[in-house]
C-alpha cells in the first residue's frame, strides 16, 4: 500500500477503526490506491457522515423541537 495513503488512514481514526472492522479493504487498496475513494464514500455511509446524513439529522432535530413546542401549548 502507498506511504502516503497509510498515513491518511492512520492520520484519521474513524477511517483506520473502519479499516479494521473490513479488513478485506486492505486487499482492495493495496491492490489498486484508486480505490480509496470507494472506501471512503463506504466509510461516510456506515458512519453517516455524508452531507444528506448530516441535514437529516438537522431536520430530525427541529422536528423534534417542533413537536415538543406544539405539545407544549
């Protein structure tokens, strides 16, 4: 595996916690390095990192308000 892509999985815990839960990745990546865009979108979609995770949660939360002010009055 390329040098610089070990560090950036090393450099950043939830992508090396990910890599050790599916270590078939490290096959995948030490074969073709073009595949760690794969691994990292995978990585996003398992964590909810991904931008439409974090604005649903958002939505969750004022919804969430929402309801509690409603009751409320």
């Amino acid at each position: 595996m390329d040098l610089f892509l070990q560090k950036k999985l090393l450099d950043t815990p939830k992508m090396y916690q990910y890599l050790k839960e599916n270590s078939y990745w490290i096959k995948f990546l030490n074969r073709d390095p073009a595949l760690y865009k794969e691994f990292e979108s995978k990585m996003k979609e398992l964590y909810k990192e991904r931008p439409t995770d974090k604005i649903s949660d958002a939505i969750d939360g004022i919804d969430m308000i929402s309801g509690i002010l409603t009751s409320l009055k």
